[in-house]
C-alpha cells in the first residue's frame, strides 16, 4: 500500500490527512486541537512534509501512523 501525505500546517486551522494513494480514501485524519499539540510538542515538524523522494514520504507516513498510537 502507497500512501499519500496531505498536510496543511501553517494555515488558521491546520490539518493532516493520510490516504491510500490507490484508492483515495483517507486512513489518519488530524485536525485542530490535536494537531496543534503534536506540533508544539515537537512530534511534527511542518519541514518534514517538505518534497522528498517517494521512499522518504512512505517513512513518514509510517512515522505519523506510530505517532497516531502513542497520542
């Protein structure tokens, strides 16, 4: 499974969105206020989800799974 990492974090209300790049139907959804914490706690960054190769987006999307199960 590919996944795709749609992430709107500096906007009024941030938002993060992972899908399954195949069929289009979203898998993590992170929104305000919850969203907010992960970043002022340091567990997301808004330079992560800068361009990166394919393989380096597929980590991330394994990393925010993981970081989904410990919030």
């Amino acid at each position: 499974m590919t996944f795709q990492i749609n992430a709107w974090l500096e906007r009024p209300a941030p938002k993060l969105t992972i899908s399954d790049k195949s069929s289009g139907m979203t898998l993590l959804e992170w929104k305000e206020p919850q969203l907010s914490r992960l970043l002022d706690k340091g567990g997301l960054v808004a330079s992560d989800f800068g361009q990166g190769t394919e393989g380096d987006q597929q980590a991330l999307a394994r990393e925010l799974f993981l970081l989904c199960c410990q919030d």
